[in-house]
C-alpha cells in the first residue's frame, strides 16, 4: 500500500510541475536493458496509444508552445502508423519527450504519420525490443533506449556515454547532443551493420547511489553489497568503490533491498521515488556518477515505410523532441527532488566528486583507451 501512496504522489507531484498524465495503474519499470515487470495498461484494456491520447486531451503541452507548420509534400503522401515502445510510463521525462516526438511528427505530417506509443513496457524491455528489431522482427518501428542499451550490441560510441563522469553538467552533455559528432555517434549503428538508425539524443537526469544504511564518502560503501544490471561498466565502477557487484533484475530490486540480498542501488532520482525505493533505502547520496543519456531509435523497415518527405518530418520532430527534453528535464529532477526530501529521506549532497572519480579511474581508462581521442573530444565539450 505505501508503494501505491507513493506513485500516487510522485503522478500528481509530475502531474502539476510538468502538466503530464498517464495511467493511474501501479507499474514497475526499469532502466537501459534491465529486465521489466508492468501491472499498467492491460488490467483495464486501456492501450498505451489511448493514453497518450488522455494526456493529450488533458494539457499534455512543451515547456514553450510550438507552432508546428504543416510539410505539405509529406502531408499528401499515403498514411503510415508507426509503432513505438517505452519502457517507462507516460508521466515520466522519457514518457513526456515521447509524446512530444509524436504530437511533432503527426501534426508536422499532417497526419499522414501516426504513432502508436506503447508505454510502460508492454512491448518488452529495451533489450526485448531491440533483439526483436535485430532479428528482423517488424512489429515495432521505433524505441525510446538507454544509450548503453547498444553496447552490448557492438555500439562502441555509445558505450562512451555511459562511463562514469563523462558529463560535468547538463550544459556540458547538450553541447554535444547538438553537436555534429554528436551525429556521427547517432549513425553508428549504421556503421556496424544493424538495421537500425539513431533519431534524437535526450536525458533523464543524473543518475545517484542509494542505499540501506547512511553513507556519505564513497569509502562508506566498501564492502556492500550494490545492485548492478549486467553491464561491465557499472560493475567496474561498483567495484573500484570497494563495493560488491550483485546482478538483481529491476522488478526485484524493491525485495532484493527489503530482504538484505542488496544494500543499495543506483537509479535517476524519479526512478527512485516512483518505485518506493525511500521505503526499504532511505538514503540518497547525489553522487551524479552518470547522466542518463537516452536515445530514440527507428528500425530499417520502419524507415521504409516512410517517403522522403516524411523521413524529413520525423528528423524535424526528432529536433524538436530533444529541444522538449532539455526543457523539462532539470525542472522535473528538481521538483522530484523536493518531493524525496520532504518525505524523510536521507539526502547527502555531494559537493567533492574528486575521490568518487578517482575511484572510478579504472573503469574510465578500460573503457575509453581504445578510443581515447574520440573520448577527448566529448570531454573537450564541457570548455
């Protein structure tokens, strides 16, 4: 029951800062390609498209009204729905620059575009949904993804966005989100023969440790036992802290915690509150180890279906959706933030990153030395 109270409170608290809405059904999503488990959507038979729809209809809005002027040529050209998967609900960041993406790509299309956003996981996890498109699958079109999420699918680039510290600031990693490298990394996937191409870059906000009992240096956490997903970067990072690296799927980590199998995990904060983490680790420790850098991704055969002029709508509403991003992202981290606060829980603000980056200076120097210059160039951004 206080897992429920507390989504309650976190979709309302959302709900008002960021005018969203999504479902009311209690859910349990996950992160990057880390196993998912939803209870939303099909208990009522309500689709994820119905309730972006919802929102929609309620003032689901930007941060700043958009004008969106109609492409004619694309608007002429036959009608295409395009599927696309979330794993996360629809009143979250990602959720919200999702729905952007598709009110800019039906409304610049004139309609000839629509998108079918499935939220909340009903497609499978981020990992489900790109074995799916790698093997040729053709039930969906496009996915919202951890950058990571590509990792273990040969995208070296992208492995560099997910190194501990990369980014100083917001500022720093939007440098290079709107940067022509930022491009090259987009097309990767591209490079390496998969039949997908990266849209848009966006964030869900940094990501912070939190644990069962109090710790405010990184020293506090040698010796416990921390939550990982099957990522060798997080592992690496977890263990250059002293820590020991337990592999717990995300739809077990509330019990896991509860039980002693973990002392702590890492998540975004909004991760952290819409799960009712505070309940069984009521300790925050804003380290800011990693940005949460996201990626929309569309498959070859999506692609296809599109004429030229409608590929051209969706890099415009891709543009947009990022630039939505950015706009409410700091906003919802800092209002969540409060929420977290005034609920009792333990929150260390961390102003000397120093020794938790030098605990991390391992894991850095493996993962970025084979592209140590290209790795340079995204640090040269925070100048």
């Amino acid at each position: 029951m206080k897992k429920r109270v507390l989504n309650a409170a976190l979709a309302a608290l959302l709900a008002l800062s960021l005018t969203a809405c999504g479902g009311s059904a209690k859910q349990e999503t996950k992160a990057g390609g880390e196993k998912q488990e939803t209870k939303a959507a099909s208990e009522k038979g309500e689709s994820a498209e119905s309730k972006a729809e919802d929102a929609s209809s309620q003032g689901a809005e930007s941060a700043s009204s958009t004008d969106y002027q109609v492409n004619e040529k694309a608007a002429a050209d036959p009608k295409v729905k395009l599927v696309m998967a979330e794993v996360n609900p629809l009143d979250t960041i990602v959720g919200k620059t999702d729905l952007k993406f598709k009110e800019a790509v039906e409304s610049i299309s004139g309609g000839s575009i629509s998108i079918d956003l499935q939220a909340s996981g009903v497609l499978g996890s981020e990992n489900d949904v790109l074995d799916s498109v790698l093997a040729g699958g053709d039930s969906i079109d496009i996915s919202r993804i951890s950058a990571f999420a590509l990792t273990s699918y040969g995208g070296e680039k992208s492995k560099l966005l997910s190194v501990p510290f990369t980014f100083e600031s917001r500022e720093h990693f939007w440098k290079f989100a709107q940067s022509d490298l930022a491009k090259e990394f987009l097309e990767e996937p591209k490079e390496k023969g998969l039949p997908i191409r990266g849209l848009f870059y966006g964030e869900e906000g940094f990501r912070h440790f939190f644990t069962k009992e109090p710790a405010v240096e990184v020293k506090d956490l040698k010796g416990r036992k921390l939550r990982v997903s099957n990522d060798p970067i997080m592992t690496g990072m977890v263990q250059g802290f002293g820590a020991n690296p337990t592999v717990v799927p995300f739809n077990e980590l509330y019990s896991a915690l509860q039980t002693g199998v973990v002392d702590g995990a890492e998540q975004p904060m909004a991760n952290y509150l819409s799960n009712a983490f505070p309940e069984v680790a009521p300790n925050l420790v804003l380290d800011g180890h990693t940005l949460g850098v996201i990626e929309i991704v569309i498959s070859d055969k999506g692609w296809a279906k599109l004429t030229e002029n409608q590929q051209k709508v969706l890099e415009e509403a891709g543009r947009i959706a990022g630039d939505y991003d950015r706009e409410i992202a700091e906003q919802a981290e800092k209002e969540v933030l409060t929420k977290i606060k005034s609920s009792g829980v333990n929150v260390v603000e961390v102003t000397d990153k120093a020794p938790w980056k030098d605990a991390c200076k391992k894991v850095i120097e493996d993962s970025t030395k084979s592209q140590a210059e290209l790795y340079q160039k995204i640090l040269d951004y925070a100048s």
